[in-house]
C-alpha cells in the first residue's frame, strides 16, 4: 500500500531480496555514516559462533525490510476500520502515506549512531570527562530544548522510578535521534520532495477519487515535526499530547521501538540465530505481521468522575487506574478480575470472592466481625500462621480485632462479607497488595492502583490520575476527546496470530541467556574491548577516548579502534615498562586466549551460591558494582587476599548484563473483531509466562593464574577449597553492609 515506484534489491541471507527505494538508496543508504554501519559487527557473539560476522548495516536494511512488511499489513487490516478517517478525505491518504515513508526512514536510521563494537563501548557516549557538558548534550539542546520540544527533551534524561516504566533511549538510540536531526535532515527534505515530484501517493492509487481537482501529494511542509517524529521512532518516546494523530503516530514508534514487539527486536532475533547457526524457536513471520491491527484505548487523565453527573458503566478490561495525588477516589466492582495495589481507604470485599493473595498491613476493627475463610484457604497473621497447621485443623478467623494486622492470605475464599481499612504510609507504598483477585470489591475514599490488565463491571465516581481501558469508550457514551479524556491507539494483533505471538519472547530470551550471557561473550563484550580501550588511553593519551565521541562519528568504526589498538601496541612494545595490563589484555585479544571462567553458564552460578537467598544475590552484585560517588561499575578486582595462595595471580568480575523478559501479555492486545478486544494474559490458556520473570543479580568470576599450576585444576582438592573461601568471602561482604 502506497508503494514507491523504483526500488533496489540487496541479497540478504536472512530474508532473501530485500527491496529499498531507489530515493532512500540515494539519500540515505549510500551516504558514508550510513556505510560506516558495514564496519561495526553486529554483537560480540563471533567469539563463540565464528559464523556470525553480520554487521549493523545488514540488520538495518532487515530491519527496513520487516517494517515495511509490519506497516503494510498495519495499513491493510486498518483501512475499514472508522479510526482511519482521521483527516477530511483530501488529507486523509496524506497522513497515512507520509507516516509509512517517515516511518520506513526511521527504520533504516534506527542505528545510525552506534559506537564501535556495538554495545560494547556506547557507554562512552553518556560520560563527560572532568564534568564538562558532553558534546550529545549540546545537542540535545540544540536540536529539541530550543526548538520548543521541551517534552521530548526531557525525555533523553528520563530514569526509571516505580511510577514511570516506559521506555528509556539507550545512549545510540539517542545518539542516532540527534544523528538524524543534525544530518539527515536535508536529506529527508529531499526525499519527501521527490515524491511530491512523483505525485506520491496519488498516482496510481486507487483509493483516490478520480474526480479529484487538485491531487494531494507529501512534501516536506512540516519538516521539523517529521524529523523530531523520526527522532521518536529512534528513541521509542511517544507523544503526551491527546491530539488523535499523535495518537496514531505513537503505534508507528512503538512498532519500531517498544517494550513488547518491535521490528527491530524481530529482525535481530531472527538474524542472530540463523547467523550463528543457532536452533532457536522458529517464528512464523509472516503470520505474525499479517495479523497486525491499531487498537483504541481509552484514557482518563486528572479526569474527575462526579457521582451525581457522570458515571461511567464499566463491563470492560482496565489496562491501569492510578489515583496518587487525589482522596476521593472510589471504585465499585460489581465483578472484579485482576490485581489491586491499595495505599489507603476503606475496603469491602464482598462474599465468596477468591483471593489468590493478600498481602499488607490492614485495619479491621471498622468492619465488626472478621469473615469466616474456606477451609483450604492459608492465612498468616503477625507472621503466625492461624488458619490451619499441619494436621490441616483451621481457624475461620483471624484473631485479632484490638490492633493493625499484617495479614497474608493465600488462596482464600471468604464466607461472609470482609471489610478492612488501610492506611497510607510516608513513602506512598501500597498498604495491601491483593492479586489474582475474583468477585465483589468496593473502595470508598480511596488511594489505589491498577497496574496490569483486569476484568471490571461496575464503575468508578471521583478523582483519577490516570485511567485507562481497552476499547472505545468516548464512542459508547458520546463524549467528546479533550486533554483529559481521550483515546489513545496501540499495536496489537488480529486473532490469527494467537498461536505465534509468544514465540518471539520464547526465542529472545533463548538468545539472551545462552547465546549474549555466554561467558566468553560476556568477557570479550562487557570487558575485554572497554577495558583494552581504557588502556589504550593510559598508553596514548585521551586522545583514544575522543574516537568514541560525536564529531568523531563519521570516521568512527571497529577497524579504526582496531587500529588504535595496534598503534598502543607499538608505542607499548617500545617502553620497558609501565604497560603491562594493556599487554596482558592485547595478546588476549588477539589470540583469544582469556581468562578463565569459575562457571562457564548462569546455571552454575545459581548453583554456586545456592545457600544464597535472591536478595542476598542482589545485594551483594550492587556491592560489588559500587564506584566512586554515584557511579556504577560493571567490571572490577575481586581483593581477596587468599587468592594467590592457590596460585591465582587475579580475580575479575564482571556483569553478565542478563535481560530475561516475560512476555507482557498484559500489554499484548488481540482484536476477536466486533469491537471485542482482550489482551493476551485474559486468554487463560495463553496466560502462563513462558520464562519466569527475572531479576538481573547475574555476574561472572574469572581468574588468571600461573601455567602449569595444578591447584587450579577445577577437578583438585584444593580448588575446591579455594571455591569454598571464595563464598565464604563473598558472604562476609554482605556481613559489612548488613
């Protein structure tokens, strides 16, 4: 759908002829950052599947290939649909037309400004040195502060708290947003002329009346605004405003940048694995990007529901309800589905409901008598388990009516009406945490929130911060859009793409625990090449930092910081003295030969520090990562003191940098068609994560030691014994902090 009329075909391994028009070939792709991309390898894997030498250029061009393949079914399957009358019929077409170019732009874009060694050494992008200004900020000022885009601005400095889990630019997406802004720009300009030359997208399409007068044709009128919205697509930050179009554009940034699905992610999944040679689990493209579909959610923003005005009628999933900052705030669910986080009000749960779980801090002495519970319901109260014990007798009761109880529930049913009061605590955290709740709850006065999709019929009057809901509510009730009551639009999918949906965090998450987490991966990505360039510079001044930097982009490739290593060498060979770790790290790098891992998977760790709890896991990789002032390390010495009595001259850790993902299938939605959307975690049968979710304490040790050192051999008495000091040492760091 509006197809370009020239095209070039590159060859690709992966997805075979891959067609780029002829104007993005001439503007964009043969252009020398664009080529840079041909020099920077795709991921550090090579080390372990000497197969994969694809670059960053080829993924960008797989890349342009799925997204054309995604926005064309999107436009398809969206056509009939009364949200795509958007514009009055001359502007229509435009709209749609100029998004799929400026969204296929983005596509080839998407990685412009990756540093040398891909991930290995962006990091240097987001340092100042001597707290100067980085030259990115600059930029970033520049190019959107000034020009009046304070929003998205502050978004590049955006950090993850509790209450904001959207997407953060990595630092080369931000870099390749300024990229595009600072130099492309020109060349976009050209590209949008050119097809208003062509008469683009009227000529020869068929949904254009033929009794038009005066054809309406894209052209760079708005260019500005097309280049911060391709900038957005880079970075995945999606527009605040209730504007319907910049609702609409936000299901292009997010099928190129998102949490969920992305083409980006698809393209590497499936390059990755096919280039390595990998089994992974095999993804129905095709049928995937068919079935893609722009979903309506409605949103309620600092909205105030007047019991006796409006009242809103639900029989409908909540995606999120939010009432920080309000205490008015009441919700009636007739029939309630999901997960609720209260911090405060006075709470009803109405007979015969189903608690999975229960847990917090909660008043009951308002309520009178305590319900009776089931007798296979688990109850703890203080910590003391009253409900039953071993020989399963049981209490129908809690006991307690004199003070706050901290109460867990655990498969509870409860007999009769349940009423409790919570109350808000200084840090604003939920006093009761109550999942995979079903039946009657009621919340008067409340300070509460929905974070994951659930089921409600019922409704709610008072005061929200944020409400949202699948489907189209403005339309059900013919209200108005407005700044606090509008609808915003999501990717999602059609039915017939159910049974493929979750493969692809399936076989991400393959990739990222046994192929990215490999500890020769890990050692040759997360260290070798950051810390062979740190001492690149101690052997040839900063001079070596200045190559990983903006102004340095255009020359800036693997093969230039390969040379640099080369040079160092040089100079090092030449000095007796004083150059002995970039020696040591340099002949690593050339012959492969590293140091030694004590587990060679993540499996081994969980087995190593089995006696470990998860939080004892944490914390000690956070003391192991602490730097000077605010700083993070990912790499540093492990100082003993007894390690080189077993012959081991250093130990190193090092981040395993693990990003195992569940599959969000509360943020996938499904279109059944008739207006009926769900998301994926209501269809039970899809509702079980594939890959429990995970946190990230993950890290590998790796020692260097004398040749022919036999107290090193993993199978000897004494390794053994070095391996049991070493827990024991890392158990007496935890011991400092506690």
């Amino acid at each position: 759908m509006f197809d370009f009329d020239e095209y070039k075909s590159y060859k690709d391994m992966v997805h075979g002829y891959i067609r780029v028009p002829m104007l993005f070939v001439h503007e964009i792709i043969d252009t020398p950052l664009f080529q840079r991309l041909r020099f920077i390898e795709q991921t550090g894997m090579r080390q372990v599947y000497p197969s994969a030498r694809h670059d960053r250029f080829v993924h960008s061009l797989g890349t342009l290939h799925l997204g054309t393949k995604a926005v064309d079914a999107l436009l398809k399957n969206f056509r009939n649909s009364k949200y795509w009358n958007i514009y009055s019929d001359d502007q229509r077409e435009i709209f749609w037309a100029k998004n799929k170019v400026l969204f296929l732009i983005a596509c080839l874009l998407h990685d412009i400004g990756h540093a040398p060694f891909s991930h290995s050494l962006e990091h240097l992008y987001i340092y100042g040195k001597n707290g100067e200004e980085r030259e990115i900020d600059s930029l970033l000022k520049e190019h959107f502060r000034d020009k009046k885009e304070e929003e998205i601005y502050k978004e590049f400095y955006s950090v993850y708290t509790k209450e904001n889990k959207e997407l953060i630019p990595q630092p080369h997406e931000t870099v390749s947003a300024v990229i595009v802004i600072d130099k492309y720009k020109k060349n976009v300009s050209r590209i949008l002329n050119s097809l208003k030359e062509k008469k683009y997208p009227n000529e020869n399409n068929p949904l254009v009346s033929e009794h038009a007068v005066v054809p309406k044709v894209i052209d760079d009128s708005d260019i500005d605004n097309d280049m911060v919205f391709i900038a957005r697509m880079i970075a995945g930050i999606t527009y605040k405003n209730y504007e319907p179009d910049k609702q609409i554009r936000n299901c292009f940034i997010s099928l190129l940048n998102s949490t969920t699905f992305d083409v980006d992610k698809l393209d590497y999944i499936i390059r990755d694995s096919k280039m390595s040679g990998l089994d992974n689990v095999q993804l129905d493209v095709e049928r995937l990007l068919n079935s893609l579909y722009i979903i309506p959610v409605t949103k309620f923003v600092n909205y105030i529901y007047e019991e006796d005005k409006k009242k809103f009628e639900l029989d409908d999933t909540i995606l999120g309800i939010d009432t920080r900052g309000f205490k008015k705030s009441n919700f009636i669910g007739n029939h309630f589905q999901g997960d609720l986080s209260i911090i405060q009000g006075k709470v009803t749960i109405g007979e015969n409901s189903k608690i999975g779980s229960m847990i917090g801090k909660l008043d009951a002495r308002e309520g009178g008598e305590l319900p009776e519970f089931t007798e296979h319901s688990y109850i703890q109260e203080s910590g003391y388990e009253v409900q039953k014990d071993k020989s399963f007798q049981y209490h129908k009761k809690l006991p307690n009516l004199d003070k706050e109880l901290d109460v867990v529930l655990e498969h509870a049913e409860n007999l009769s009406e349940f009423v409790f009061s919570c109350k808000k605590k200084d840090d604003n955290e939920a006093s009761v945490k109550i999942r995979n709740f079903i039946g009657k709850i009621f919340i008067k006065d409340g300070d509460f929130q929905i974070s994951s999709a659930a089921q409600l019929r019922g409704n709610l009057y008072g005061e929200f911060t944020k409400v949202e809901v699948l489907g189209d509510l403005l339309e059900r009730y013919k209200v108005m859009p407005y700044e606090n009551v509008f609808n915003s639009f999501q990717i999602g999918f059609n039915n017939s793409a159910i049974s493929v949906i979750k493969n692809i965090g399936v076989a991400r998450n393959y990739l990222y625990l046994w192929v990215y987490a490999h500890h020769k991966v890990v050692y040759y990505a997360n260290y070798l090449i950051p810390e062979l360039l740190n001492e690149t510079a101690k052997v040839m001044g900063n001079y070596a930092y200045k190559i990983i930097s903006y102004s340095s982009i255009p020359d800036m490739d693997d093969t230039c910081v390969v040379s640099l290593f080369r040079e160092a060498s040089r100079i090092a060979s030449s000095v007796e003295e004083g150059h002995n770790k970039f020696i040591e790290l340099y002949n690593e790098y050339k012959s492969r030969k590293y140091k030694k891992s004590l587990f060679k998977t993540l499996a081994e760790y969980d087995l190593f520090f089995i006696d470990f709890t998860p939080s004892e896991k944490d914390r000690l990789k956070i003391i192991l990562a602490r730097g000077k002032g605010t700083e993070q390390k990912t790499y540093g010495d492990i100082e003993t003191g007894f390690h080189v009595e077993y012959g081991i001259n250093s130990l190193l850790w090092i981040d395993a940098n693990l990003s195992i993902k569940q599959v969000e299938s509360g943020k996938i939605f499904i279109n059944f068609g008739e207006n009926k959307f769900y998301t994926l975690e209501q269809i039970s049968i899809l509702s079980e994560e594939n890959v429990a979710k995970r946190d990230n304490p993950y890290f590998y040790v790796y020692y260097n030691y004398s040749e022919n050192n036999q107290k090193v051999n993993p199978m000897s008495v004494e390794f053994g014994e070095f391996k049991k000091k070493l827990l024991d040492w890392f158990r007496s760091k935890l011991n400092e902090t506690a």
